[in-house]
C-alpha cells in the first residue's frame, strides 16, 4: 500500500513538472534510484516515453535499487512504447 501511495507522489510530481515541460524540477527532488524508476516510468504512463527511459536508466546506473529486476522490467516495458 505504501509504494501505491508513493507512486501516486511520483506521478503527480511528474504530472506538474510536464505541466511546466521541466524534467529538471521534478528529478531534482528525487533522492535515490529507486525514485528516479517509478518517476521515469510515470513519465511514460504520461505519454512522455523518451523523458522516462532516460530517467529509468538514470535511476538503474545510480544503484541501490531495492528491486534491481523489477526496474529492468519497466525499462524493457517503457522501450515497447
């Protein structure tokens, strides 16, 4: 349930950041690698694949991931779109 509510955080930072077209105000308030996937991956849900993708390698090269596959997965589900 916590992650669903943290996601939900996540896409509305992306959401006022596309609202702005500013990728930059919404990276900058994200702490680790973990973070940088789900709002990567917001991104795309958003219709915004190649911000996402970026940021979704960002967050996998930056490491400390707590689920290392599952952030693979959702680079591998956001380079299908």
């Amino acid at each position: 349930m916590a992650l669903d509510r943290k996601g939900e955080l996540l896409r509305a930072k992306a959401a006022r950041a596309l609202g702005t077209h500013k990728v930059s105000d919404a990276v900058a308030k994200v702490k680790n690698g973990n973070e940088l996937v789900q709002l990567g991956y917001a991104w795309v849900t958003m219709g915004q694949p190649d911000k996402g993708i970026a940021l979704i390698e960002e967050g996998i090269a930056k490491g400390g991931l707590k689920h290392p596959d599952d952030a693979k997965l959702r680079l591998g589900q956001a380079l299908l779109q």
